[in-house]
C-alpha cells in the first residue's frame, strides 16, 4: 500500500485570518468558523472512490492550539499526528465494502516547523479578555472501496472516543443519494449516504 503523506507549514483559513484584524472583541459565536468543541467533515463517495476531509480546531484534538515548544507539547502532537495518520481506526466503515487507504494529508500550523498561527483577541464572555491563538487541523484521506455499494454509512463514534472534546460534528456526505448535510454527536455518530 502506497502512502503519501504531506505536512504543510500552515493552513490558515481565510476567515480566521481576517479575525485577526476585527476591531472588535467579541465571543465566540454562530458566525465563528472555529468552535472550539465543533469540527467538519466532507465525505464524498463517487464510484469506487471514498473521500474524506476533517476539518477541526486543534484544541478538540491536541488539547491547545500554540506552536508545541515544550517536549510534553511535541509528544502530544506527535501523537496525534500518528492517530489521524489512521482513518480506518477513526472512521467505521462496512467492513463489506473493502475499503483501502490510498493517500493522506494532514495539515496544521501545529505540524509545521515555523509557528504561523495568528493570535486573535477576543472576550469569551465578557468578564475577562486574553490573547489566544487559533489553529486548525485539516486531514484529508483518499480511499479505494472495491465494493461501494455496501458502504451504507460512516461510523464516527471511534473519532468521538478518540477526541473526546469533540462534541459536534456537521458532516456533508455526497454519494449515491446525492448530497445531504447532518449533524452528528457522540450519542448519534452513524451518519448515512
Ligand atoms: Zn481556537
């Protein structure tokens, strides 16, 4: 099995970016692109290829979002790096769809040598501010399924034992249904084509 693997320097989101320079403090919100405790997931089944994309705050998976400089940081990381390296041990899929990993890419400024990520200013609730730095984790799997058909729904309750902080995830699947959008939790993980 083939394996491609790239770590990009940072993967800031336009809008984080553009965060930085509100003028405004303000909380997190609905508005918020970023989270904390919420991430994202794109799948995409054409034919007899599976995509998958994870798109979260590193806090739901790392537990910070600074630039590891402490030995305990990098462990962490590294770690977690080794954990999203393995979508078959993240994702249920039927095991009767035979489905193969065929390429991965993770990306974070966590994962780069430089940290990139920017620092943003905001009140959580009011009574108190800081300066606290916002960075994602993006992972994006290629899979081969020699049997499709038989992939009726992505399992995501071991990503939600996994990463325990991960409270919601909103999933977009694409496949031989067309396109739906659904919520999914801890409680409710299975999400269906
Ligand atoms: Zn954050």
């Amino acid at each position: 099995m083939r394996r491609l693997l790239l770590v990009l320097p940072f993967a800031l989101l336009p809008l984080v970016a553009a965060h930085a320079h509100d003028e405004h403090d303000h909380a997190h919100g609905s508005l918020d692109p970023h989270e904390h405790g919420v991430a994202s997931i794109n799948a995409v089944l054409e034919g007899n290829a599976l995509e998958l994309e994870l798109d979260s705050p590193a806090m739901n998976l790392v537990g910070f979002e600074h630039a590891a400089s402490s030995d305990a940081d990098k462990a962490k990381v590294e770690s977690v790096r080794q954990q999203l390296e393995q979508p078959l041990t993240l994702f249920g899929l039927d095991k009767d769809a035979g489905c193969r990993e065929s390429a991965n890419e993770l990306k974070s400024p966590l994962f780069g040598k430089a940290p990139t990520a920017k620092a943003e200013s905001h009140g959580h609730d009011g009574s108190h501010e800081h300066e606290h730095q916002h960075s994602d984790i993006t992972a994006h799997y290629k899979l081969t399924c020699s049997s499709p058909e038989k992939l009726a729904q992505i399992d995501l309750a071991p990503l939600f034992k996994a990463f325990p902080t991960t409270h919601k995830i909103n999933v977009q699947l694409i496949g031989p249904n067309g396109q739906k959008g659904m919520e999914a939790n801890a409680s409710q993980a299975a999400v269906a084509f």
